[in-house]
C-alpha cells in the first residue's frame, strides 16, 4: 500500500473507497479536472490514433467527452477502473494488453508504451526494485473479497445460463428452424450460498473453452496463487542431451529402443455427466517417479501447438486428489507399481466424438524426461 500511495502514484487516479477518480461522488463534484473529464486519462497503453477513446464521437456525432476541449486534447484518454477484486478480472487495460497483474505493474513501472501531449504526468519510470513490485501486486491481489471469489453470500447464484452466440463455426452455424440460429449457451451451476470451488482467473477458465489459454509458458501467473501456471504446450517435453536419462532409465515411449517407465495397463474408460467427462486408467509405474499428468486437445493451431485442457479439481492421480481446477496434475510416488489416474474435464472444451490426447510426463530434475500418451474420444 505503501508503494500505491507514494512511489507508485497510483492512488492519485485510483482514489477512495472505489479505488477510481470516476467514481459517481468525484465527478459529480467536480465533472472537470484541469479542464479535461474527471475520472480518465491517457496512459499511452497505445498510440490513440489507434483508438481515440474520449477523443472519439457518439452515434449522433457529439464528443464523448463532456470537456469539449480543443480537438485531440482528450485524445486516448480512458476510464480510470476501480480496482477492487481486481485479480480476478485479467486480462488488463482497454485492449488486454497486459495479461498479469505483474505485467500491469511493469508497465507502470516503465512509464507507459508510448508517449503523447496529453499523456498522465505520474506516467513516467517509476524506478521500483522488485521487492516494491512484489509489494504492489501482492496489494492489487489482496484487493479481492474472499467471497467474491468463492462465490459465498452475497455472492452465490443460481444456475445462469450465458447467450454464447450460435452453434457453429465462422462459416456456418447450426439453426433451429430455416435460416434461424441455434442459440448457444453456457451453463454455469448454481452455488449455495456456501459456494463454490474458487473461481480461476480469467484464461484458466473452463466455461471459456479455448478463449486466451494458450499463453506462452509463464505469462500467466494465476492470482489466486493457487493453480501452477500453465505447462508448455507448444513443444511436447522430450529428453535433451543433458536431462538425467540414463539416472533414471526414463525415455520417451515412443523410442522403440527402451521401455517406458509408465504406460496405461487398461485401456481408458471414459464416463460423462452433464457438464463433466471422466477419464480413467491405471498405469504401470516401472520405478519411483514424479508424474506429471496433462491433457491436450488434438486440433492443431497455427504456431503447431496444442490447446492444454483444463483439469477440474477432483482429478487424481494415486492417492492426489486436485482440489482445483489446474491444467497439470502431479505426484510423487517412491515405488513401482499400479498407478490409478482420473482426470475430470469440462464437456464444454471437448467437441463429442473427437479424439484428445493425455500425457503423462515422467519428471526428472529439470522437466519431463519421458512422456507416455494416449488418446481417448471425447463422449
Ligand atoms: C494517471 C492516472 C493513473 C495512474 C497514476 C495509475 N492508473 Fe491504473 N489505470 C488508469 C487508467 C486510465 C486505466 C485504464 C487504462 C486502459 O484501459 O487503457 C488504468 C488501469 C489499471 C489497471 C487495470 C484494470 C483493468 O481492469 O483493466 C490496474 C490493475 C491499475 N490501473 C493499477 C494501477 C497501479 C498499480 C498504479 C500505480 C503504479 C496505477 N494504476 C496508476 C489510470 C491510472
């Protein structure tokens, strides 16, 4: 708190109980500020001939902003957010540009992206070492009601259903009469008024199949500080020269040359709820190991990786029960032996029918030294 209201500045824009100059109290107050719209300001987050912002006209051609001042004085000026709860809400800025909120505070810290005539005078480099950044977003995290995030009263709700567009791709859609539309729509369940399992920061998100997950490895820092950061899916882990093969005898299954230190003994059985698939196997575990479980849709994307799936919380792996939704599931085991693994999946980011892949990565000291797979259809 220190650093956000001294060093950092922050509380100059991010002010009061709301933790924003817009807040309804201020610009009724005062609806101008140094003759510019109380409540926004330009961070040069980008360049605002990109996107004017307060610059720009409403439908009927007035200025958004109430300031009228000369043209291209409120030029890429935005609403200053509250910041309550705000760990739970990234990606950052009006474009998303900042994915974490370590990334928001570098971008502080650096003094913006770009420069303009108007731009915010407490945006310049902030010269904070890491321990006072580290003390700034552990105060942004600490921001959030715990309530809020497991979802307890007042916060709870009932089942919802979300407008999700139609069925369909971006050539054809599916329609429910001719030339009609399927409606598409997510479920999210009821919670009592107990709550919850916590709710995942936006791209961990299972009822956002596929929307923002594929962040490079370590961009995303979940704020809950729960759920590891996503695993590399772009490059399946595979044995480097100087990774500890011949330590542990772990190779890659699909050498054909040695024997894999872990491989599904039965074949998976998958079973289904309404929301939920559950993918079951028993694995044969050749030594002690560290195990490493994930699972991969088969489509391929453009960069030839592949999109991670979520784990939901009560996936297991021997006798490591997940109590949260994580893309990896892993666990120690000091033996050989039988290895059971269950993992749960949101139906909504499988497609019925389609294959998808689970790895299990045996780990060494600095990664997965053997990677056995199997594909399973999605019910
Ligand atoms: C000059 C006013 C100003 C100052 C000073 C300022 N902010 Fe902001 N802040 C804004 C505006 C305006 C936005 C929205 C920018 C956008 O969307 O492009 C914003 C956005 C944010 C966001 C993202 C919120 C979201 O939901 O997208 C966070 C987090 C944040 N600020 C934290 C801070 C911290 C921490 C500091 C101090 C280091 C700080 N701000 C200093 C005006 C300010």
């Amino acid at each position: 708190m220190k650093v956000f209201t001294g060093k950092g500045q922050c509380s100059t824009c991010h002010a009061g109980a709301e933790m924003t100059n817009a807040a309804t109290a201020a610009v009724a107050q005062s609806p101008l500020t140094d003759g510019a719209d109380t409540g926004f300001a330009n961070l040069g987050v980008r360049d605002p001939k990109e996107d004017v912002a307060l610059g720009g006209l409403d439908v009927n051609g007035n200025p958004l902003s109430t300031a009228g001042a000369p043209a291209g004085a409120v030029d890429g000026m935005f609403k200053i957010p509250g910041l309550r709860n705000v760990g739970m809400t990234a990606p950052y800025f009006h474009n998303g540009s900042a994915g974490t909120l370590r990334q928001v505070v570098e971008f502080y810290n650096r003094g913006g992206n770009v420069d303009a005539p108007n731009k915010a005078n407490e945006i310049k480099p902030l010269n904070l070492n890491d321990s006072e950044k580290d003390d700034l977003v552990a105060f942004l995290q600490a921001l959030s009601d715990p309530r809020v995030l497991l979802q307890q009263a007042p916060f709870d709700h009932p089942e919802l259903l979300i407008p999700h567009g139609a069925a369909g791709d971006t050539t054809s859609v599916a329609t429910s009469a001719p030339g009609v539309a399927d409606d598409e729509y997510l479920e999210l369940p009821a919670v009592g008024a107990g709550g919850a399992t916590q709710i995942q920061a936006f791209p961990n998100n299972p009822f956002l199949p596929g929307f923002l997950q594929q962040l490079p490895a370590g961009s995303f820092v979940p704020v809950t500080g729960a759920v590891p950061p996503a695993a590399p899916v772009t490059a399946e882990p595979s044995p480097t020269p100087e990774a500890p093969v011949a330590q542990t005898g772990a190779v890659e299954q699909t050498a054909s040359t040695a024997t894999p230190t872990v491989a599904p003994t039965v074949s998976p059985k998958v079973t289904k709820t309404r929301l939920v698939a559950t993918v079951t196997t028993v694995l044969a575990l050749k030594h002690g190991a560290r195990l490493r479980a994930r699972a991969v849709d088969n489509r391929a994307r453009a960069d030839n990786g592949r999109r991670q799936l979520i784990l939901l919380s009560g996936s297991s792996i021997g006798k490591v029960v997940s109590r949260r939704d994580a893309y990896t599931l892993s666990a120690r085991f000091a033996r050989a032996g039988k290895v059971t693994l269950r993992l749960r999946l949101a139906r909504s980011q499988l497609v019925p029918g389609r294959k998808f892949r689970v790895l299990v990565d045996t780990m060494g000291r600095r990664g997965a030294v053997a990677t056995a797979r199997f594909d399973v259809v999605a019910p």
